[in-house]
C-alpha cells in the first residue's frame, strides 16, 4: 500500500482536486484507493457527497479512539463512493476541535498512520488530502505518507506560500529517519497570463530537483466535475487537466519523480516551530516506519461512459 499526502498551507491551490483526480485514475485503472480527508473543512468528503456536517465517524472518531487508548479501527470508519475501487474516509467538521483538545498530548501523531497499517490488505494506494494549516492532522498526514505532492498556484508570490510549506516539511519530518520525498505540482496554469509562466520560471528556478516537469493547467472542467460530484476523470476522461493528472499519475508510478525531501534553498526557518516540535516528538519513535516500494502499473486509459461509478 502506497500513501501520498497532497499538503500546503495555501488554501485553493488544488490539494483536494489533486486527491480526487489521481484517486479516480488509479481507482479506474484497478487499483483499489481509499482518499482520506484531513481537512476539517470536509471538501473533499462534501465533494463525494457525503455531509462533513453530519458525517458520524470518519477520521475524527480515529483520534476519538486514540485518545481514549483504544485501537482506532479504520475499518469501521471507510465509506463507499459510488465508484468502483474508491473509498473514503471522510472528514468531519469537528475535526478542527482536534488541535485545542488533543494537540499537546503524546502519541498522537501516529494515529492515522497506525490506522491506515490497519487496512493495508484493502488498498493499494492512500490518498490523504491536507488541511492548509499546520497541526495534529498535517503532522499526522506527513507521518503516515511515504510521498507528499505539494500542489502550488502559478500566480504572483507563489513561491512565498512554498517556501513556507517547505519549511513546515522540513520541521514536521526532521525526526524520520528516511526522508520524505516532496514533488511540488505547479497547478492552475494559464499561459496566456503573465503571472503563470513567471512564476513557473521563478519555481522551477528556484527548486530544479523538486518541481514536477509539466503543469496542471486552468481547466472549468474541474469545477464542473465538483458539482457532478463524481471524479474529473470520469466526468471529463478527455478534458486537458484529466490529462495532465494522468500524466503526473504515470510519472508518479514509473518516473522521472524526485525521490529526495525539499529543502528551501538558503537555510530553515522557524515560523510555526513550536507546533512542529510538539507534534514531532509525539510522532518521533515510529515515523521511520515506511510501507514497501512494490511496484505497480501504470494508470491505464479511461474508457468507460461512468467510470465505474453509479
Ligand atoms: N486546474 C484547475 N483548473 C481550474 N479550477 C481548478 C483547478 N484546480 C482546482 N480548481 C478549482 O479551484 C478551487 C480550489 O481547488 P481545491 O482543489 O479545492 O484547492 P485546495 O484543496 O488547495 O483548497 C476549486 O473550486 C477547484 O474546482
Ligand atoms: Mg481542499
């Protein structure tokens, strides 16, 4: 089982629409996905129609669980989509709670990822969507994975929302013994603009090794499918972001991807230190635990009229 957690403390950058379009792929292409959402804001569980408003168990009742020493059962916790090969573990608003109630107890930073060892045999990939803050779910989502992708929008001042989330990385991580291979996936180009194509520039000049060698463009369709409440990929196999995620799918699984963490070029920082040491030295003793690198094949092409999904 592979995981991969789509993370930046920037909101509407393209986390959850890149949860949602590589799940769909790799759901259509066979492999069984579960998307976990970590964000308290629910999109991605109000996206596969679910209402994080009233949505019972889910990921909160995973640290409910924790917290009262019992042993969180995913299991119990995963719902259906409607689409072939694709579960979810939705988000609940009180999951925002999490941090004012849990946020300075030990051991809980291992919660999910103790979670997810509990489903291995289900799925082959885990898909955990971020929230855009850095807290108990974020360092949770980045103990868990064995691969973030950090979706940045190539707009002005792009590169100071990243050089954050780097940061956050490299604090949150510093106590894995393996690092955590970072690919920054530059989103919502539009080269008729001038801000996408400079500050694409400005990304790639600035992290050569990480910044993934094609783009997500601009594309409604993406909207359009949110409101159909099914995958893009299934909405729109054709549309031109489907394709571009199907690209980065294919990179994703057979290469050329970094395989090294991101480090913001010139020195660390320190915003939000007290949070990450905290959290941290909760999650330190296992965080070197990593799931095996089987290989799998690429994401087919998309062919069906529903995609799997009812
Ligand atoms: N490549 C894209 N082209 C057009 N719209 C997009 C694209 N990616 C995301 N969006 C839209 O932008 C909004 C924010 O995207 P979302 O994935 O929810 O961001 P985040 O999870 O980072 O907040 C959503 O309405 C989504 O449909
Ligand atoms: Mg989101």
């Amino acid at each position: 089982m592979k995981i991969w957690a789509s993370a930046n403390q920037k909101g509407g950058v393209g986390k959850t629409t890149t949860v949602v379009c590589l799940g769909g792929l790799l759901a259509e292409a066979g492999h069984p996905t579960l998307l976990v959402d970590l964000d308290p804001h629910g999109s991605l569980t109000g996206y596969l129609g679910r209402d994080p408003e009233g949505a019972e168990g889910g990921a909160y009742a995973l640290f409910q669980a924790a917290a009262q020493g019992r042993a969180a059962d995913a299991g119990a916790s995963i719902v259906e989509t409607g689409c072939t090969g694709l579960s979810l573990l939705p988000a609940r608003t009180a999951l925002a709670t999490l941090d004012r109630q849990l946020g300075t107890r030990e051991g809980m930073g291992l919660v999910i990822a103790r979670a997810l060892a509990g489903v291995a045999s289900r799925f082959e990939f885990v898909l955990i969507d971020c929230p855009p803050m850095l807290g108990i779910l974020m360092v949770n989502a980045l103990a868990a994975c064995e691969r973030v992708l950090i979706p940045v929008q190539t707009e002005y001042l792009a590169l100071h929302g990243l050089d954050r989330m780097v940061r956050t990385l490299e604090m949150v991580t510093r106590a894995r013994p393996q690092p955590l291979p970072a690919l920054i996936v530059p989103t919502l180009f539009d080269r008729r603009t001038r801000a996408s194509p400079e500050s694409l520039r400005r990304l790639r000049e600035r992290y050569p090794e990480q910044a993934w060698r094609s783009t997500i463009p601009v594309d409604t369709r993406f909207r359009e499918a949110s409101r159909a409440g099914v995958p893009p990929s299934v909405a729109y196999p054709r549309a031109r972001g489907v394709e571009a995620y199907r690209l980065l799918l294919g990179d994703l699984l057979d290469g050329p991807v970094p395989d090294r963490a991101v480090v913001v070029p010139g020195g660390v920082g320190t915003d939000s230190a007290s949070i990450a040491s905290q959290s941290t030295r909760s999650a330190a003793p296992e965080m070197g635990r990593q799931n095996s690198g089987e290989t799998v094949s690429a994401a087919g092409e998309s062919s069906h009229g529903n995609g799997g999904c009812k």
